[in-house]
C-alpha cells in the first residue's frame, strides 16, 4: 500500500513527454533562472557522460569544459525548472558511464559521432 500511495505522487510530478536523449549525446539543457522577481533562461551545453534513478528521481550528468576546467552539473531530468533538452550531436559509446573522460583533456576527450536515422 505504501508504493502505491509513493507511486500515485510521483505520477503528478512526471513530465507528460520527458526528452530523448542517451549516454555520449552533446546536449543543450535549457534551465529557469529566477534572479529577483525576473525570470530567465540559461543554457548549459555539454556531453552527457552518466543517467541514474527511475521515475521522479531520474537525473543525469553533462560534463563541459571552461577554461581549460573540467565543469560536471546533475540535472534532474523530470524537473519544472528545465525547459527542455536539445540533442546537438550523437555520440558512439559503449559504456553507461563515461567517467573515463574526466581523465582524458584535449581533442582525447571528444567522442566519435553516431551516423544514420
């Protein structure tokens, strides 16, 4: 009984049509911003190297480069505040975790394009 009620809550909150992206995928995340009584748009573009959880708890990971620095942000994926994901370029990956890439700098890290439909 106690799921069921868990479960019933976490129906309201879901996103009708979440966005479709996978592990590798360069992305574009679209987040709310409220500065005062102003509200605005930012946009943090990266790789996606990690997805964990399940249902209102699912939250990915994009991972960019700033200066020379390594810059990782945690997004949860069912939030009000993003907007939306745009998917800029596709990647070939064969892992569910692209950790390895926190260690790799230069043209090492960019990953190979995945072609077709």
């Amino acid at each position: 009984m106690n799921h069921d009620l868990i479960r019933l809550v976490e129906q309201s909150s879901l996103k009708a049509s979440p966005p479709e992206f996978e592990i590798g995928d360069t992305v574009d995340v679209h987040t709310r911003i409220l500065e005062g009584d102003k509200e605005r748009i930012q946009i943090f573009s990266g790789v996606v190297i990690a997805r964990s959880g399940a249902g209102t708890r699912e939250m990915f990971v994009v991972r960019r480069i700033v200066a020379g620095e390594g810059v990782e942000r945690k997004f949860p994926l069912h939030s009000p505040r993003i907007e939306k994901v745009e998917v800029k370029r596709k990647g070939v990956v064969r892992r569910a975790k692209l950790y390895f890439l926190r260690d790799r700098i230069g043209k090492a890290v960019r990953l190979k394009e995945r072609r077709g439909k």
